[in-house]
C-alpha cells in the first residue's frame, strides 16, 4: 500500500479526528487508568456518525441550558398555577476542595465580581477602579488564562484549553480555580478584589463559594446586545488583525447567555447584585461604578461587605432577556438521523421598515393582529392550538396550514398552486401576493373576533412590509426563542414520527432554518426596535411556555396579570374607561355629560386628593405634608386613592371615568395591573391651535393666571410629550378611541355616543331627569302651552305625533314601515312609540333641562309601560277644559286649518274618545297624588299665568330642599337611634322622618297610594325605592315652611338609597353614626323583647338582622367618610351620656 493509499484510507474513515477526539479527552479528563478510558471513548464513538465526531466532544461539561425562571411578583391563581417542572441538577468536577480563604494564608478580604457580556469593557473598567483605591487589587482572569496558555504552549493540557478559549468555551473549572487560588494567595496584603470574567457559568460560581471564599458582591454591567455587536463591529474595522472572529464572538455571546445569565439571578436571588447601565458613555459607566464600589466598602464588618436579607430585588432586565443570535450547536449526543447543516451564525442588521404602520384599513376586521414567530420547530402550532382552546374568540391563522390546504384543495392542475407547491417542498415562500390575499380573506371571515394570532407570518421585511401597507394594525408579536439544538431534535422527530407536510424535508427544513436566520431574525429585531416584540423562552416544556403566552395575552387583551392577587372582585364587571385630552380638548365637559346619560362616576385623581385631604384622614395628614414641602404625591398613594374610591361606587356605579389619567405609561400599567382594567381609552384629539383658542377665550373671565400665551404653549408641550407613550401603548392593543374634538359640544358628544354604543354600553335608565305628561283635549291649548314652557324652563318637548310623522318623512326602513301600517288604517304599535320617544329623549338628555311629552299617555297602558321602560313621570300637568270651549275652539280654528275633522260631528265623537280613554289615565296619576291640574279656560296668557306658578313652585321647592340640611341617622337594631333622634328634634328644632314611619302613615290614611303600599307589603315583597322617597320627598316638602333641617331615621340602609336620596331628593350634609357592639345590641333587643311581643326580638332572628345590618351599612359607612361627613358616636353607654356627645357634634355646625 502506497501512502497516498494510506492517506487515502484515513481520510475517509475520519481517523485523524477520531484521534484528535480520543487524545484531547485523554488530556482534558487526565483519567488513573487511561486504557479503560480509551475504551470507553471508542464504545461512544461507535454509536456516533462520522458528522458527529468532533474535536472537543470529549470536554464539554453540558450542551443544554437552563432557562432563567421567570421572577414573580407574588401567588399566582389556583387555576393558573405554573406546571411543576424537575430542574436539571448542577454538573461538578469532584475535585479535592482548595481550603477556603484564611485557613492557609489567603486575605480575608472582600471578593467583587464585575460581570458583563464580551465587549462591554468591563476590563478597563476594573482597571480604573482598582486604581482608585490603593491596596485593591483587580484580576482579568481572562488575560491570566491567556499568559497561561503562553507559557506553557508545549503542554498537552494547556493546548486543549486554548482550543476551548479560543473557540468561545469556557476553560474547565479546576484550572480557572487554581488560578485564582494562586493569584490571591501571592496578594497576602491585598484590601480587596476587583475580579474580572469570572464566573462564567454556575458551576463557577458555586465552586469559588465552596473551595475559595465568599462572594460580597456582584456588579453587572448592563448593556444591549445589539450595542455590545456595534461596538465588536467598530474594533472589528480598526484593528489589522482580527483577535477573535466574528463566529467567536457570537460564541461568547451566545455563552454569556446561556451560561452566565443563570449566575446573575443566582446573586440577584441573594441579593449581592447591583447593576450599572453599560449603555452609557465611558465616563458616565465609570462614575456609577464608582460610586456604587465606594457605597459598598465604606460599610464594611470583619473586613467584609456584610450579606443582605435574602429577598428579590428589583434589578434592570435587559440583558437577562434572551436576545436574537442564535448560539452555535451540535446535534443530540443520542441522535441516530441525518445531521442537520446549520446556518453559520453572523450578525444581520435589521432591515429598514420603509412602510410604516399606519393601523388597520377601514374595510377590515378591526381586532387586534398578534404574529407568533418562531424557528421552524418552535412549537408554534402547538401554542396556537393551545391558545385557541382557552380563547374561543381568538381567531388561530397558520399561513403554512393555509397554504398546505389550498395546495390539498387545488392539486397541480392549477400552474399558479403547483408553482406554490414546488416552492414549499424545496423550503422556499410562497410568492407575498398570495399569502397576503389569503390573510386578508381569511380576516373577512370572521369581523367579530376579539383578536388574531397569525402564526409563521410575516418572515421577511417584505411580507411585513405588505401587512402595513395593505392590513396594518399589528399590534405586537410574541418570539418563540429556541437553540438550534432543540428546533433540530423536535424537526427530526416530526419528520421520523410520518408527517406528511410536503415541506418536512431535510434540504427544506435546512433552506428554512437558513431562512429564518438570515431573515425572520432581523425581521424581529426590526419589529423589536419598535417595541412590540415579546420574547419568551421556547426551550422548555410546553406548559411552561404555554404559562408565559397567556400572560401575555391575558394582560395585552383584558388587563389581566397571572402574577398579581387583588382583591378587586367587585371590579371586575363594572366597565373603567380612561379619558385623555389636553387642556382646552373638553374632556370635563363631555366627561359630565357621559355622566349625566351614562350613569357613569367621575374620578379625577386631583379631586380625590383634595377630598382626602379636607377629610382629615391620616393618610390626607400625610398628603398635606407632602404637599406642604413641595413632593409629587406618590404613584402608590394616588393608586389606592382611586381603588378605594371605585371600591365605595363599584356596586352602584354604571362604570368609571378616570379623568385625565394616565398622564404616562407608568400609571396606566400600574392601574391596570392593580386596580382594574380599562375598557377602553377615550382620547380628544385637538390642534394646539385650538386648545390656545379655546384657553384664551377662558382667560377673559377665567382670571386663571396659567391661561396666557407662554404657559399654554408649555402645558401643550408638556402634555404631548408625557402623552403620546400612553397614547402609543393603548393604540397597540387595541383599546384606544380617538375623538375628533374641533367640533361644537353636541358634535363631539355624538361621537362619544358611537363609541359607547360600539363597546355596547346602554344610557342609564335614571339619566332622563325631570319628565312630564301633558294632557289635555283637544283644543285645550296645550301644544301652545308647552311652546311657552319650552322658552322659559328649558324643557323639550316631544309629541309622538310629530315623532311618527318625522319618522315617515326620513325615508329609513322603519318610516317605510309606518307608512304601509297607516295606510293600511292600522295603529301603530306601542313598542314602536315607546322606540321613537326613548330615542329622541336620548338625543337631547344631556341638554335639555326636562321632557314635556306632549298628548300622552293617551290610554293607561301607554302610561304604564312608559314607567316600565323609560321612567316615572315627574307630574302630570292636565289642561282641564270644558267641551263646550274645545268645541268652539276647534270650530273656529276649522275657519283657517283646512283639517278635515274639524267639524261638529267628528269634534263630538273625538271629545268622546278623549274622556273615555283619558279619564282612567288621570285617576291613575291622581292616586299618585301626581295630577297638577291647570284651568285652561281663559287666554293663553292668563293660562300661562298658573302654568308658570306650577313650574315656579316645583323649581323653588327642589331649590330649598337642595339648601336644606339633612342628617342620616345610622345604628344597628339596639343602639338607640330613635331616642337620641327625638332628642334632637326637641333641642334643635329638626322634622324626624322614618320611612317606616311614612310607609305606615300612609297605609292608615286610606288614600289609593295607601292601599297599593298595604297590597305590596301584605304579599311580603320590598316597597319599591321610588315609592319610598317620594314619601320623603313630599314630607319634606310639607314641613320646609316650618323647617329645612331634617332627621332622616334608618337610613340609607344601603349605599344605592343614599345616592338615590342626594340625587332625586336632597344632599346629604352629615352622618349620624351610633356604634354598638353587636353583645350590647343583643341583650339590648332581648330584653325588650321580654315585653314589646315583637316575634323578631329573639336570639336567632337577632344574629340574623346585625349581620345585615353590618353587610349593607358598612359600604354606606364608607361611602361618606371619604367625604369627610361621618361622625361617629359609641353609644355603650346610657341615653344622657350618649346625648352629651350629640350635642357636641350638633354644636359644631350651624344649623
């Protein structure tokens, strides 16, 4: 055999490699028995393709990672708990341990770490603080390992750990130990260490603990990949001779992050790491670590930084955020199949996005777009499929699962669909204008989804680029970060497991693994530099994953955090809608009449500061404080402010305006994550032109002195620039609604209403205010009586009449309906009347100062399903005429009106109708005690006359019992209330009303009101609310000539009477609280039941009653101390010593 033969022979057998492996191992591993562990090397290798044999195959210490677990804010909810995984146990040499520091000489001194990825100058860094302190003494351990493998270049071991340094892998960690271990031993006199590049890995680090010294701190700096690259990039030109290429040092990266990550959060976790912002200028990154290392050693005990609570802490995570270059691997070990070639990791910069998104196209469904990328075999569809079961109105599009059934659909008959197939098998994309014509039909079918998730779409610059210019609205995207390593395990075993995907493949799946390197990647930086990229980690089990996505998900779609556990239940279904918009955009305006139609409360973060801090509460002692030295108020009190607050209306309130608020990110996250999640955000989009405008016109009569040219242009500046993130941040996940508010009031509050009948928010059914019926024959006058009303009250006045015939005259689809039912001779149907007056009141509520419906109801039921549907009438006003002077009214009107039935005959037969139908209506509404009844007998001006006297007295009584002054009395059964009541009246001279009382009154007077409230008790159902305050009402009213202060017994019993009472009676001024225990209530109550015979004064019912008593009057209690209105009397003791504490809160007041 010749020896090109030979040559020849052990080439093709790889026996160069095969003995490079073997030696290389024999030197890293220097095992007693040598043979044996040739042995056992050559018993692997056989196993092993030809591919598979490498170099160093023999000295890796791992090839898997471990994921950094995510940092948790707190307990997470039962059904959403974190699937329990078993972590991989830390590898370690078993090496004799060195002795640790001081048992053999080495300087009980402290030990600091300065960790950063390659590049980030860490080196120099240590060099300059080391020099600023004498005595401490910096070690680069890198630059130790490279003098190292200088001086002993003929060593076998040392060869091996070149190859491994110079490659980007760490050297074993017994030969970085006894480094260390030597450096620190020559450095006897040392103060300190400063030490540089090390650990690299946790082994690392546990090792130096265990066998050298404790650490005291650890110092990160901080810096963004892509910066740490930039700057690679820059050497990398200025320099002659490469020191690393530029694999390598996407090696290191790619082990910083695998390797050192871990190591971070374990000191994070102990609370010894203290992070600097790498990012900045090299002065900047000096001065902050300076002053941190001069923090951190001025307190020093024994000679050490003394050790922290163990505890998180907060810490930057930017680097601990897996980033987008793709580390270097090989194959499984335990792989049997076909190697896989992969791409050669180089950085790509992302590209330049030319087409920007400018949100969704109108003619599309406006649901929020999320893509989730990944590297094929990341789990994408796994995910989706996931997510899709937990979201039934998520709407799942897998553009590779498309495209596969339009290629199954349409075979190869069609030249386009086999050109697509042709292209898909071979690993390549499917031409831009098909995919985006089957996303954009897809989306069309299904215009009431929450959200779509678009899976394996776009994977270029130039699909992205399409979606903007033709979709748009991409709301963020979710990464699916995977090591090669793991796409190819999962791959090959698809593709071993019979998948019959054409594009399974090994030529594709390795023209698409170089795709999505080469492509998708920069693609995702792309969309990461505009921050809508999430990344998670997708190396691990897939409920851990799935965990992570549905947080996401969770928060960006309905405000919900998987980590946080507020007690916010009474939150959850009351609707929280933030409002935005400069000074002089009108938001309190439209915020009043959202309130006024809507039932909304209005919450200003300014007004519940001022009301805690008149309240004299503690926490408004410390606002005042606060204030009083010139601090912002912190973010966390204004917070609870708010909650509370939402907490006290929250089973009253329609939903909430948040006004003004968020002012930035922060705050809306922040409330979102602990106090409710907004519905949605109303934002009022003006030109500064017009808000100055509009500021200038105050300041003629505002005399604010903030209104005048230089401080309006400021407050704008300052608004768009605190603004536009929050604006920024709703507008990507689909919750903000834009208003244009150039226009007039009304104009503006239209397209509120739009918005509100989108997100399907109906009016509240008590914003309709002040109503009332007008009644009367006809040619009564009472149409040009309710003209005269209109210009001097304010009313509006409405006629289904007019209604109906406005109705037709449209030409809409329900005019035409009305058209052919009165052509037909029919009437028109009750439910249709009702429509049209509901609508139309609802036009106007937020105007009009009261209805006037004109002519009805004209028969009973109208009336009664008005109350049903619409409200309660106000009154009645009934123009009272005799037939004979309707009879020549009309007559005489028939002279000029042309009408047809103005005639005697059918005059008659109308007056007729009228009283049959009418006259029950009146006495409905005269038991009511409902009916004002007006003579309209004379001239329209003498009839004004009393007209004018009914308005003016309705208006002057609601004026002074708005001026009255009202106290609530509240006290459990036993406590009292009653005595200290009559107590009051007889000193102080107030009216004492129980609605008790007034109920039972009632019953005995007989009247028709009377006997419906008997009807309704006997059956053991609630008088309704209404009935009972319009006793109050009318009492009040009865006594305001002898008094306008007011003892109301009993109640609120619950927070909705209360604010029922303040709006549609009078406001509350105080409230009157007897506290007793529930043991004195009780043996109170017993012994009066010894001889009252009231059945319910028994131990049993008792118990019953003080637990209602405290369920219901707790949120009342609660409710009017925010407002600074309760006083609180314990009333334990006897009558006397209980009034002596009455008179002093009655003696503080002027009444």
């Amino acid at each position: 055999m010749s020896t090109e033969d030979a040559k020849a022979y052990l080439s093709s057998r790889e026996v160069p490699r095969l003995f490079e492996c073997l030696m290389t191992g024999l030197m890293f591993h220097r095992p007693k028995d040598h043979i044996q562990y040739l042995i056992d090397c050559l018993e692997k290798v056989k196993t092993k393709s030809q591919a598979e044999i490498t170099w160093n195959m023999f000295v890796e210490v791992r090839s898997t990672k471990t994921p950094l677990p995510p940092i948790d804010n707190g307990k997470r909810p039962p059904t959403r708990e974190r699937p329990s995984t078993t972590e991989t146990a830390i590898v370690t040499h078993t090496t004799n341990p060195l002795p640790p520091i001081g048992s053999n000489g080495l300087p009980n001194v402290p030990a600091i770490f300065i960790i950063g990825g390659p590049g980030s100058g860490k080196s120099s860094h240590a060099e300059q603080v080391a020099a600023k302190h004498p005595g401490w003494v910096s070690i680069n351990l890198g630059q130790l390992l490279l003098a190292e493998i200088k001086n002993r270049s003929t060593d076998e071991k040392w060869k091996a750990v070149k190859d491994l340094v110079v490659n980007g892998e760490l050297a074993p960690e017994e030969v970085t130990l006894e480094l260390l271990h030597d450096i620190l031993k020559h450095n006897t006199q040392a103060e300190g260490f400063i030490i540089q590049g090390f650990p690299r890995d946790m082994e690392q680090a546990k090792e130096f603990e265990k066998k050298i010294s404790k650490v005291d701190a650890v110092l990160l700096l901080d810096c963004e990949e892509n910066n740490l690259i930039d700057k690679f990039q820059r050497q990398d030109k200025s320099r002659n001779e490469k020191d690393i290429s530029a694999n390598t040092f996407a090696r290191r990266i790619a082990t910083f992050k695998e390797k050192t990550l871990p190591v971070l959060k374990y000191f994070d976790d102990a609370g010894k790491l203290f992070v600097v912002n790498g990012d900045k200028s090299e002065e900047e990154v000096q001065e902050e670590l300076s002053y941190l290392f001069d923090t951190l050693i001025s307190n020093l005990e024994n000679g050490r930084i003394p050790t922290p609570p163990k505890g998180p802490r907060p810490t930057s995570t930017k680097m601990m955020a897996r980033r987008l270059v793709t580390p270097p691997c090989t194959p499984p070990e335990n792989s049997q199949h076909q190697t896989l070639k992969w791409p050669t990791v180089t950085y790509i910069p992302p590209p330049e996005i030319k087409v920007k998104d400018e949100g969704r196209l109108s003619h599309l469904p406006q649901a929020p777009v999320i893509f989730l990328a990944g590297g094929p075999g990341s789990g994408k569809g796994t995910q989706c499929a996931k997510v899709t079961a937990r979201y039934h109105d998520i709407i799942h599009l897998s553009m590779g699962d498309i495209l596969r059934k339009e290629i199954t659909e349409r075979g190869t008959v069609d030249d386009k669909w086999a050109m697509v197939t042709k292209l898909l098998r071979e690993g390549d994309m499917a031409p831009v204008d098909i995919t985006e014509e089957l996303l954009i039909n897809f989306m069309k079918q299904f215009p009431d989804a929450r959200a779509f998730l678009v899976e394996g779409y776009p994977r270029d610059a130039l699909q992205y680029e399409n979606f903007n210019r033709n979709i748009g609205g991409h709301s963020y995207t979710i990464l699916l970060d995977c090591d090669d390593q793991y796409l190819h395990a999962r791959l090959v075993l698809r593709g071993d497991s019979g998948s019959e995907r054409i594009d399974d493949n090994i030529p594709a799946i390795e023209k698409k693994l170089a795709f999505f390197a080469k492509h998708t990647l920069p693609l995702l930086k792309a969309i990461d530099d505009e921050h809508k990229l999430i990344v998670i980690d997708g190396d691990r089990d897939e409920a851990e994953v799935f965990y992570d996505i549905v947080k996401v998900i969770d928060y960006s779609l309905y405000g919900l955090q998987l980590d946080q556990e507020p007690n916010n239940k009474d939150l959850i279904n009351v609707p929280v809608i933030f409002v935005l918009g400069g000074p002089g955009s009108g938001k309190g305006t439209q915020c009043a009449n959202i309130v006024k139609k809507y039932g909304f409360t209005h919450l200003s973060s300014g007004d519940l500061l001022r009301d805690e801090v008149a309240s004299g509460s503690e926490r408004g002692k410390q606002l005042t404080e606060i204030m009083e030295k010139g601090d912002l108020v912190p973010l966390d009190i204004v917070l609870a402010l708010m909650k509370d607050a939402m907490k006290v209306y929250a089973g009253v309130s329609k939903g909430f305006l948040i006004d003004g608020y968020p002012r930035e990110k922060e705050q809306g996250i922040r409330f979102e994550q602990e106090v409710a999640s907004a519905k949605f955000v109303l934002c009022f989009n003006v030109s500064d032109e017009t808000m100055t405008k509009r500021l200038k016109d105050r300041a003629q009569y505002s005399g604010r002195v903030d209104d005048n040219d230089e401080t309006i242009k400021k407050r704008l500046k300052t608004f768009h620039d605190v603004t536009q993130p929050v604006i920024d941040l709703y507008n990507s996940n689909g919750k903000l609604k834009m208003i244009d508010a150039e226009g007039t009031t009304d104009e503006v509050f239209e397209m509120v209403d739009k918005v509100f009948e989108e997100e399907k928010i109906p009016p509240s059914k008590d914003c309709f205010g002040k109503v009332v019926f007008v009644v009367g024959g006809p040619g009564s006058g009472k149409g040009t009586q309710c003209d005269l009303i209109v210009q001097k009250y304010g009313y509006t006045h409405l006629s289904s009449g007019d209604l109906l015939r406005a109705e037709v005259q449209s030409g809409s689809e329900r005019g035409k309906q009305l058209t052919e039912i009165m052509q037909k001779g029919e009437l028109v149907s009750l439910d249709t009347v009702l429509q049209l007056l509901k609508e139309a009141m609802l036009k106007k509520v937020v105007s009009s100062k009261g209805f006037l419906i004109d002519g009805y109801p004209r028969e009973l039921e109208q009336g009664v399903r008005f109350e049903q549907e619409i409200c309660a009438p106000q009154f009645v006003l009934y123009f009272d005429v005799s037939d004979e002077t309707m009879t020549k009214r009309l007559l005489g009107r028939a002279e000029t009106s042309g009408r047809a039935d103005d005639n005697a005959e059918t005059i008659k037969q109308r007056l007729v109708t009228f009283h049959d139908v009418t006259t029950p209506v009146i006495d409905y509404y005269t038991k009511q005690q409902k009916v004002v009844q007006v003579s309209a007998e004379k001239g329209k001006d003498e009839v004004f006359v009393e007209v004018q006297k009914v308005f003016d007295e309705v208006e002057a009584n609601e004026a002074a019992l708005k001026s009255s002054k009202v106290i609530f009395v509240i006290g459990g059964p036993g406590s009292g209330k009653g005595t200290q009541c009559a107590n009051i009246v007889k000193d102080y001279g107030f009216c004492h009303l129980s609605s008790g009382d007034l109920l039972r009154d009632e019953v005995k007077s007989g009247s028709e009101r009377g006997k419906r409230l008997n009807a309704i008790m006997e059956k053991g159902d609630l008088v309704p609310l209404e009935e009972v305050l319009q006793l109050m009402k009318n009492a009040m009213v009865s006594n305001l000539t002898k008094t306008n202060c007011f003892l109301v017994d009993g109640y609120p019993r619950e927070l909705e009477q209360g604010l029922k009472f303040e709006k549609e009676v009078a406001p509350c001024t105080n409230v009157l609280y007897f506290d007793v225990s529930d043991e004195t209530m009780t043996s109170r109550l017993l012994e009066r039941g010894k001889s009252s015979g009231r059945v319910d004064d028994n131990e049993v019912t008792i118990k019953k009653r003080l637990q209602t008593f405290h369920n219901q009057t707790k949120p009342v209690i609660d409710y009017y101390k925010r407002f600074g209105k309760v006083c609180q009397i314990s009333a334990e003791s006897g009558i006397d010593e209980v009034y002596v504490e009455v008179k002093k809160f009655m003696e503080t007041k002027q009444w």
